[in-house]
C-alpha cells in the first residue's frame, strides 16, 4: 500500500527529456517521482518556457531527492519553494478577462428579459 504523503516540487528542469531521465533516476533510488508541466499535455509544447517540466517527489523522500539532484549537477534547477499542489498556469488577466465576459453575457440576459 503507497503513502498518501503529500508531493512536493522538487526542481523545474527546461526539457521533458532531463526530466525523464532524472524521475527514472530517482525511480532506480526508490522513489517516486512525477513529472508535470506543457510539455506532457495533449498540445506538447516543447519550445521555450513552455517547454518546462516539474519533477514532484514525496515530502519524506525530498531530502534524499535533493542529494541525488546535486549528485546528477542539477542542482541550479531545485525549487526552493513550498508549493504543495501543481498549479494550472492560468495568468490572472485572462481569469479576470473571462469572469468580466460572463458578467456581461448575465447583464445582457437579464436586460433582454425586462
């Protein structure tokens, strides 16, 4: 039975490639790795920015994760954050963008009903 211990960002690396290889590294050392990012979606954006892939490891393996990391010279790509969950990427603008078109459609609606 698997640990529902929370994940943890360990490092953003610039490829889906590195990405691979250092999670089925860490898989060889036991510990389990996933990976998130543009580039495993069904739209593969693998140019740029865009083109990043988080490596995420449990909380209780992020010690041993981190050595491996400086062991592979990898070490300028750890996160020092605390995220705990995968974020969508989704900019602020177009969030607010989209709720003020929906306002608008309501407004609309309820114009057209008077």
């Amino acid at each position: 039975m698997q640990s529902r211990e929370p994940f943890v960002r360990l490092a953003t690396l610039g490829d889906l490639a590195s990405a691979q290889v250092f999670a089925a590294r860490l898989g060889a050392a036991g510990i389990p790795a996933r990976l998130h990012g543009e580039a495993l979606g069904p739209y593969r954006v693998t140019v740029g920015d865009m083109a990043a892939t988080q490596v995420w490891v449990g909380r209780g393996d992020a010690g041993e994760a981190r050595r491996l990391l400086d062991e592979a010279g990898l070490g300028g790509f750890a996160d020092d954050s605390p995220d705990t969950t995968p974020r969508l990427g989704v900019p602020v603008p177009l969030v607010f963008g989209a709720l003020a078109i929906v306002a608008l459609m309501v407004l609309i609606r309820l114009l057209l009903l008077l």
